[in-house]
C-alpha cells in the first residue's frame, strides 16, 4: 500500500526505517518515512503535490490502519528514550 502511495504523489518520496537493532539492543520494527517537498492547489512542477492527492494519501493510510507519528517520537524510539512506535506507524515530513 505504501509504494502505491509513493507513485500517487510524484512529490513524495519513501523512505523506511528497517528491521535491526536498536540502541537498546531490542529489535525495531519498520516505519516508513514518507518526504513531502511542496504542497499546492496545482502542480506547479514536479516537487509539488496538489491538496486533493495529499488528502487522497492521507485517507489511504487511514483506511490501511496506519497511525501518523511525528518524527521526533521515532528518533527518540530509536535513542531508546521513547516507546516503541505503533505495528503500523508512517511518519510525515515536509
């Protein structure tokens, strides 16, 4: 689902975190990283990505049971001074 929603958006771009070990020595599972350039009302050019494609993403990754979680949450998992994400986290950066 997640390469479906990289294709949809030519601005966007996925990235993931895998499957290793942590800092804490415990293993971390994957969360994809999705990067947004430009957000617009039109293409402008090939960076940007139009309001209703975004909104068309987003209500996928709802659908699939993806649960958005901010960057930092993710780093300070991965610095073992967080919990550990949700089975089907996706973080979102602009």
């Amino acid at each position: 689902m997640l390469k479906k929603l990289c294709v949809l958006g030519i601005a966007s771009f996925g990235l993931a975190v895998g499957v290793g070990f942590g800092a804490c020595g415990e293993p971390t599972i994957p969360v994809p990283i999705l990067v947004y350039h430009r957000f617009g009302p039109v293409a402008s050019n090939e960076m940007t990505i139009t309001t209703p494609v975004f909104e068309s993403q987003l209500k996928r990754l709802r659908s699939g049971g993806y649960t958005v979680i901010p960057l930092r949450h993710l780093v300070a998992y991965l610095r073992c001074q967080g919990p550990r994400p949700p089975a089907k986290a996706v973080v979102i950066t602009a």
